[in-house]
C-alpha cells in the first residue's frame, strides 16, 4: 500500500466517510452530545444530593420536594433525548450512555456517587422509562437504607421490583481484569450454545419488553451473527431448541427459517442479520398488556392481558418503537412484526420482504405446532404450496421448498431397512431433493442405536414416513 | 514514557472558532514494531474519535485520514497486526503498543466493551477495508444512541476479507458486571439467562398465534429454478434504497392503526417515529417521499394538534438546511418536488430562505437558494430587496440574480438598495445596472446617491450622467463635489467640465475667484489656501468657458500655482485649442 493518499484518494474516502457517518448517525446532531453530558452532569449531582439528604431528612419531609422534581424533570430531558438512560460508575467517573460526565473536581460527586452505589454492589443504573414522583421517592429511599448483608444488589433489586419500579434496572459493579493476568481463551462457536443462547434471550427479552424496558437488540444481534456463522441449517440448532420455552422455540426456529429464506435469496450479510433480529423480534407484542393496573395500597391491581392475535402485530411495532435513534434494522423490523401475519395479496398492498419471509416461517412453524394442527414436517409444504400467490410470496415459498426438500428436518422416515430414520440436513442438490441425511432414532430391531448414527438417505433410500 | 506534545491547531474553516484536537494517547512500544504499531493505532483511535469534534467535510478529517494511512502503511511493513485486546491496552506479541485508561477514549475499551479479544489486520489490507473499519470505529465512538449494533455485529457486517476479529462468544456486556467480571462460557450464559425469569416472567398466551392458517387441498411440492430476476428483485427490496418507501410505509400504517379505537397504539407513540423518518428524508434528500409524508400527515394533522406541529416542523429553518445540504452537486435549479414542498408547506419559507443564505459555500446550494428565491418572491419582492442592503456580497449577488431571473424590471429597485455599497463585485454589479437603465428611467435622487458614491467608478459615472442631462437644477449638487478631499485629477476634470456644460455663466462667476482671485493680497498669494478639488476643477471648467479672459485667466494662474495646478493649465489650455472652444 502506498503511505499517501492522492487528492482523488483523500476526497473519495472523505466522501465515503460521511456518507457512512450521516446515515449511521441520522438523527443526531454533534449538540446531542454535549447535552447529554450537561444533563448527565445534573443527574449525577442531583441524585448524589437526594441520596445524601436521606441521611439527615425523612423522604416525606418537604425539603425533598424540590430535589425530587428537579431529578425528574432531569431525567425527562434525558429520556427524551436518549430514550434508555444507562448511567455507569467506574472508580470517580460516571458515564451517561457512554459519555462521560464531566464533573467538576472539587466538588467531587462523581466519586461519591460511586461510592453511594457500590455500598449495595450498584455499579450501574438503567432508567428504562421515568418514574413517576412517588417511585422516584422510593427508589431514593430503597438505595438510603442500609445494605442487605449476603447480596445487597439482589435485597435492592427485590426492593424496587416490590415498590413498582420495573423500569429501573441494576448492574453489578464493573471490573475488567488489568494488563498481566490472564485471559481465558474464547471458545469456537458451539452451535448448542448458540441455540439455547437464542431461546434464552427471546425468554430475557419478553420479560424485559414486558416490565417497560427499552427493547434491546443488541445481544439478539449478536445471537443471529453466531447462527449466521454456523449455518442456520446446522444441526446442532435445531434439536435443542425445545430446551427453552415452547413460545422461545417456536421464535427461534422462525428465525432459522427465516435466515434460510433470507439466504437462499441471495440477501447480503447485512440483510440476513437484519432479517434474523427481525425474527427474533416478531412475536413481542404478545409481551405488552392491556388493561395493567398498577398496586395501590392494599388492592394489588392486575397484571392485564396480552392482546389478542389480530392486535399483537401493532402491540409488537408500538414496543420496538420506544428504541429511540434511526436505523434501516429497526424500521425494517417494526415494519415486520406489524405485516407478519398479512397476505400477500392483501388489498392493503403487498407486505414487505421481511414481512412476507415470516410470513411463511411463521406458518410453517405453527403447523408443527399441536394447537395449530400437528402436522408432520414432510406434510407441511404439500399444505401450503396451494396457497403460492395468495397468502405466500410463491418465490419464497419456492425458496424455502428448494432448501427443505421433500423431507424437511425432523421428519421421520422408514429406510428401506426398517430403521427409523430422523432427518436433519437441508436439500443439498436438486438431484437429492427427496433424499437429505439423517440421523436412526430406530435400529433394524427397533431399538434405540447406543451411539449416534448419521446416514445418507440418497444412499439409503426412503420407504415412506415412519 | 513521553507525552507527545500537541500538534499545531488545525484552522476549521466554519465560522464557528476552531475546536480543540482529539486528545492524543500515550506514545509507547519498546521495539520498532511496537513503535510503528503504536502509531498506526494511535492514529486510528485520533481519526475515529476526530469526528466528535469536526464535520465529515472538515479539511481537518483529510490530514487525520493521511495521517492513518502512512502510519498503517509503515506498521504493516513488518508483516501482519495482530493484536490483542484487553480492557484498556492493545499488546503485539505480548508488547503492549496501546494504553488509554479513560473509558470514553480509549479505542481498547471500545474493542473489549464490545466483546472482541483479537484484532488481525493483514499486511494486503487494502485502503477500501481500512477505510470501513475507521468508520466502524467511528460510528461506536461518535454515536450516542447506538443500541443496533456493536464492532462485532458491524465488522461481520462489512465482510472484511483481510481483517478478522476474534470476539467471545455470546458476550453481552451488561453481564460483565455481575460478579467479578470474568468471562462466562455460553453454558453458564444459558443459566444466566434463564436465571433472569424472576418475578417479572413473562409469557406469550398458550394460544399465541392461534388459529393457525386455514389449509384444505393438497398440493405438489418439488424443486425448481428461480429466476435470477427475481432474486434480485428480492434483493433490491432488501437494499438501502427501498428503505425510503418501508420507512414511509411503517408510518402510514401507524398513523392508520392510531385512528383505530381497538388498537392501543396512540399518536405519542409514534410522534418519535415521524421525527426520526422525517429526518431521515430530509438528510438523503429524498423529496417524494417527503411529499408523501406531507400528504399523510396533512390528512391526519386536522384531528390532532400533535401531529399538526409534527407537519410545521417541515418548515423549520433547520429542515430548509437540510434539504438545501442534501442537493447533489452539480445541481442547478431546486427540483420540482421541492418547489411543490413549499407551495404545501405553511410558513414563511422566504424569510427562512433568505437567513440562511450565505451558510456554506456550495455551488450547488447557492443555485438552488437563487431558484427557490425566484419562486417564492413574486409577491415578496419588498422582503427581498432591503437584505440587498445589508447582505454579504456574494448573498447580495445572489438576491440579485434571483430577483432579475423572475422580475427584469427591478434594475433600479435593485440600485437603490446596492449604491452606496463599496465591495468591489457590488459595484461592479451597480455600474452593470446603470448600464441598464436609461436616463429617463433614473430617478434624479438615485442618480445624486451615485454622484456621490463610494468609488471613484461611481462618481465618475454619476458626473457623465449628471453632464447629459445638461440641468442646470444640478449645478449646486455637482458644486458640491468640490469641497470633497482626496479626488483624483481625472474625477476633478470631469466635475469641472460638467460644471461648465450645465452653467458657463454661474461656472464663470463661481468659479473665477478660485483661478483669479480678487485683491492685491489673494493675487500675490496665487491661489495658495484654495482647496485643490476646487482649483483643478475650476481649471478644467475654464477650459471650456466661451469667456474671452478665460484663457489669460489660466495663464496668469499657471504662472503662479504649484506644479500640479501649473502642469493641468497647459493641458486644459491645449485642450481648449484642439477641442475649439471659440469665445463667446
């Protein structure tokens, strides 16, 4: 390479940049920064002064009002801005979102923030939404009390999750090891870590979107980079996925339906990541209630219901929504989780891409599914083949026949033999369509093989469904 | 260790005063590769931290650009960068060639936070993979509500072929802080995870999804090609350029699904969303869809005064900016989208125009400024024309040439409010008009203003102009001239003359003291204490006088003047002959 860019260079690659940056940033400006920290700083200061009062006044006292009005109207600006507010505490700095805080040193709140935390093993706090005043009241007061022995973290947590404040999340504090200890060697993906990873963290976010907390896409992201990694037709994903919960599973495999849709289209790796996410996403609404009311005294109010399923496409898009920022994923996602259950020749206009890929994987997830039919997974195509053009985008449709074949994994098949054979592998080539590899779950004799025993069904041979 | 002192300020061309540099980290590494690798990663943290302080199109950015590709192009002389990632250093077999411990930035930080623990730059790594990392590493450094991705998801995005990270498998930073902050294998980050399901689980009903989708016939099921058209159909949906449509798409469906009293979906809901999406268009200059956006909101703006204020923020000046940053190069005249966007727009798109004219100096802006001035003043042109006045030339300019595009006959209008300005391109632009404009059509107070103007070219022009009219009602506006300080000879010879043309009698009778004068004292003097304005133009009047004694009248003061005043008699004298004025 040479060491100098030419003039051409230097302007192709500024352009470029900006191009990039603008539309990676869409939305903020290079004064949202210096606002955050403004507010930032007045959070730190006056959080740290309330939690300082409690040592010398009772939270009733109307001494606190003020404070407690300034914390909140704060706190507004803030999450109005930010949407999710994560403040942080290392050593005597405080980061807002990443920012950090300048404060000033002589007054030192920073550190004495810190300090106020760490005393209930707080290193952070996430303010997923703005508490009302009397919650905010009884978050100053759980952190003034003296810290439980044994976990004071989880005593506070349980606290403020008994006071009503579902949006306030806790974090432990934070320690990276220094320069000369050792770092444990990061392990190749394992595609059964990958899977029960996945259904772990649909259960994690349900519950999260579900106490009002911003959704976050980031760790589904990097769950769907994995899957992408291995292959989402790898073996070792799909038998794992009844681990989790059946609704964490059935997400799950919509997902690597979806993702060999997506890449059987020729998507780029931008797109089937998107795509993945999206899938992961798409059944949240089912997390939103309606008709929640709150505890109140001795009555314990009522958890409400999730909506039904004509409104849990909307209720799904309203909460992806509260992610504050533009980004292509999340357009493409909220767009997706209210179209999934769309026709595809609805008089409304065609449902997007992304929509009509779930479209497919949705349905034939759900056919699996008892309630919805029990089918067997060879029968499933055969039912919905018919309606290519109607209900389903017949190229996707066609798409995800190309790479299922005739007998999609989990189908179970006599070989010639009498053995019982699972299948597992996706359609290779056209002329193996109808013949993929598969692993006996039966023995000549009936029994089950002591040792797992992969065969090519195209060498094999098929009877019939077993 | 040493700290390398800072750098020379680099001049920000903005109006705004130049910003301080990026702080420079600590300069380390023991061996020569460790010191090649220090800078190259110096100076990648410096240029993607750079853009926290200046604009993209900053000629700041170009030197920070240079600066990384000569310090990668030397690091990577000596084979391959592969570098570890720990928390707050960056160590090349096992030497450390990067140390930053504040958090915000450290670019080691910014790596570990995010999961990775290897980064490897190939020493083929071309400039175009270079290039994306920085912006990779500028987006996670720059951006401050950034929850899509991490460097993670990003670089497997790009699809790098030269540079590999190694990153630990199912890392979410939250939970590094929950015990010690070791590293957890993906087993205990299961039961973590499930571990999480506490009081607040939530459930999807049993009967999620459900019905399912009606099925009836059977139908066949077998392989077939897909035409390569319509993958790429499917592709072209999936790409950034349908993003536009989905983006309007969603909101249109939103806003439908607000006006539905069964769904809870409420304006507040999606009020950031129409910000965020209006934003968007506005950046990529993508007009029609800003006009749809308009028409939908239009629609449902009547029965909701949030949304009303979400439609006027479309008029604000900072979306006017936006719209006016995004016109490609080259370009001439505003589109006819944005022409239509303003005609449907409430506000006084003019007097947003015209405050930010003059911000930036792209061509292509200013063209589209001077269209869209031409559109909206028709009616407007008494708005326009005092900015005129007051405006930087090249703003004034501008003004001018869009109010000629759409009104020819404002050239003294325009005269009126430029005249007494002195920037050179002004004036040039003043006589332009005076060019056009024809005596009869030349107000006689506008044509003393440009009697008196701030030039010399002016003056000069106003004095023919005044000469032609041959009104003797000018005479004193002219005489007036004369008590002016620092005119040059040509400028005191044309006042002269004109004086002469307009009134030889008055000229005669004014001005003889001046060549003449009276008393055996003054005549002794000669002419000392008298203005020199005043006395060469008198000279040059004389020469034109039909007076018998005018010619004697210059000799006797040539005889007795100063070498200036003597040298001008001679050749108003010789003047005279050549022209000849005969006398009267």
């Amino acid at each position: 390479m040479d060491e100098v860019l030419n003039p051409d260079e230097l302007d192709q690659s500024q352009q470029a940049l900006g191009k990039a940056l603008d539309r990676a940033r869409a939305g903020e400006d290079k004064e949202l920064a210096v606002r955050v920290r403004e507010l930032g700083e007045h959070v730190v200061r006056q959080l740290f002064g309330l939690l300082r009062m409690t040592r010398t006044h009772e939270l009733d006292n109307q001494a606190f009002d003020k404070p407690v009005r300034d914390l909140l109207s704060t706190l507004t600006h803030l999450f109005d801005l930010l949407g999710a507010i994560h403040i942080v505490c290392v050593e005597d700095q405080v980061y807002v979102n990443d920012l950090r805080v300048r404060m000033d040193a002589r007054a030192d709140a920073g550190a004495l923030l810190s300090g106020e935390l760490r005393r209930h093993a707080v290193g952070g706090i996430s303010f997923h939404d703005v508490p009302a005043e009397p919650l905010l009241r009884a978050m100053v007061s759980a952190f003034a009390h003296p810290p439980a022995e044994g976990t004071p973290r989880q005593a506070l947590k349980d606290a403020l999750t008994a006071a009503g404040l579902t949006a306030v999340e806790l974090f432990g504090v934070f320690r990276f090891r220094v320069s000369g200890e050792s770092t444990a060697a990061p392990s190749t993906t394992s595609t059964r870590k990958v899977a029960g990873r996945a259904t772990g963290l649909i259960e994690a976010t349900m519950d999260a979107l579900g106490a009002d907390r911003m959704p976050n896409p980031l760790p589904l992201r990097r769950v769907v980079t994995e899957i992408l990694e291995v292959g989402p037709g790898a073996e070792g994903l799909w038998d794992q996925l009844d681990r989790g919960s059946p609704f964490s599973a059935h997400t799950t495999r919509v997902a690597l339906l979806s993702m060999l849709i997506g890449r059987a289209a020729g998507l780029s790796d931008e797109a089937l990541q998107d795509l993945g996410v999206a899938a992961m996403f798409h059944d949240v609404g089912y997390a939103s209630r309606e008709g929640a009311l709150p505890a109140r005294g001795d009555d314990p109010g009522h958890p409400g219901f999730a909506p039904p399923f004509e409104r849990h496409g909307t209720a799904g898009a309203r909460l992806l929504l509260r992610q504050r920022g533009f980004h292509q994923a999340k357009i493409r996602r909220a767009l997706a989780t209210l179209q999934h259950h769309r026709d595809y020749n609805d008089p409304q206009g065609k449902p997007s891409l992304f929509a009509r890929i779930l479209r497919i994987a949705e349905d034939y997830d759900t056919l699996l599914r008892r309630e919805g039919g029990g089918y067997a997974p060879h029968e499933i195509l055969p039912l919905m083949a018919p309606q290519a053009g109607t209900a389903y985008d017949p190229v996707l449709l066609q798409l995800l026949i190309n790479t299922l074949g005739d007998w999609p994994p989990g189908s179970r098949v006599f070989t010639f033999d009498g053995r019982i054979v699972r299948t597992e592998g996706l359609v290779r080539d056209p002329e193996r369509f109808s013949a993929p590899m598969g692993v006996v779950v039966r023995d000549i004799e009936g029994q089950v093989p002591e040792e797992r025993q992969v065969v090519d069904l195209f060498e094999e041979g098929i009877l019939g469904p077993a | 260790m040493s700290t390398e002192p800072l750098p020379p300020e680099v001049e920000a061309p903005e109006v705004a005063p130049a910003p301080p540099e990026p702080e420079v980290e600590p300069e380390i590494g023991t061996s020569l590769i460790g010191t090649d690798a220090n800078k190259a990663i110096r100076a990648l943290s410096r240029a993607a931290r750079s853009f926290l302080l200046y604009d993209v199109q900053n000629e700041a950015i170009r030197q920070f650009l240079q600066e990384y590709r000569t310090a990668i192009a030397t690091a990577l002389q000596h084979g391959p960068l592969v570098l570890d990632v720990r928390p707050f250093e960056l160590a090349l077999h096992g030497e450390v060639v990067y140390l930053e411990r504040d958090r915000e930035r450290s670019l080691a930080f910014r790596l570990f936070r995010d999961g990775v623990r290897k980064l490897s730059l190939g020493e083929d790594v071309p400039w175009e993979e270079l290039l994306r990392l920085l912006e990779i590493l500028s987006i996670r450094f720059t951006g401050v509500r950034q929850s899509e991705d991490d460097v993670v998801t990003l670089l497997w995005k790009a699809g790098f072929k030269h540079i590999d990270i190694t990153a630990v498998e199912g890392f979410v930073p939250e939970e590094e802080g929950e015990g010690t902050g070791d590293e957890e294998d993906g087993t205990a980050r299961a039961e973590t995870e499930a571990s999480r399901r506490g009081a607040n689980q939530i459930d999807a009903p049993p009967d999620w999804d459900l019905p399912g989708p009606l099925v009836g016939r059977v139908g066949f099921v077998g392989w077939a090609p897909i035409d390569p058209d319509e993958l790429a159909a499917l592709q072209e949906e999936a790409s950034s350029r349908a993003l536009a449509n989905d983006a309007l798409t969603l909101t249109a469906e939103l806003l439908r699904a607000t006006a539905d009293p069964a769904e809870l979906i409420r304006v507040d809901d999606v009020l950031h969303l129409i910000d965020e999406v209006r934003s968007f268009f506005l950046s990529e200059g993508q007009l029609d869809q800003t006009l749809a956006m308009v028409t939908l909101l239009e629609t449902y703006a009547r029965r909701d005064e949030r949304l009303a204020a979400e439609l006027a923020r479309f008029s604000e000046p900072a979306a006017l900016r936006r719209i006016l940053g995004s016109m490609p190069p080259g370009a001439t005249q505003a589109p006819p989208e944005l022409l239509q966007l303003l005609d449907r727009l409430p506000g006084d798109h003019l007097s947003v125009l015209l405050d930010t004219m003059g911000e930036g100096q792209s061509q292509s802006k200013r063209a589209v400024e001077r269209h869209l001035i031409s559109h909206l003043l028709r009616e407007r042109l008494d708005q326009v024309l005092p900015r005129i006045a007051i405006a930087p030339p090249p703003v004034a300019l501008d003004l001018i040439r869009a109010i000629k595009a759409e009104r020819r006959d404002q050239a003294v209008a325009i005269l009126d409010h430029i005249i007494d300005r002195a920037e050179p391109e002004l004036v040039e632009e003043s006589l332009r008009l005076l060019a056009e404009i024809r005596d009869d059509e030349l107000p006689r107070p506008l044509l003393l203003r440009v009697l008196a103007g701030p030039t010399e070219a002016l003056r000069l022009h106003g004095i023919e102009r005044v000469a032609g009219t041959a009104d003797r009602g000018l005479f004193p506006a002219v005489a007036e001239r004369l008590d002016g300080e620092a005119p040059s000879l040509k400028e005191c010879d044309a006042l002269g003359r004109t004086l002469a043309r307009l009134d030889p009698t008055r000229t005669w009778v004014t001005l003889r003291p001046v060549i003449r004068p009276q008393g055996l004292v003054a005549q002794l003097k000669g002419g000392l204490g008298v203005g020199r304005v005043r006395q060469l133009a008198a000279v040059s009047a004389f020469g034109l006088l039909p007076q018998a004694e005018a010619e004697a009248d210059l000799r006797w003061l040539a005889e007795r003047a100063s070498e200036e005043i003597s040298s001008h008699c001679m050749r108003v004298l010789h003047r005279r002959r050549r022209e000849g004025v005969k006398h009267g």
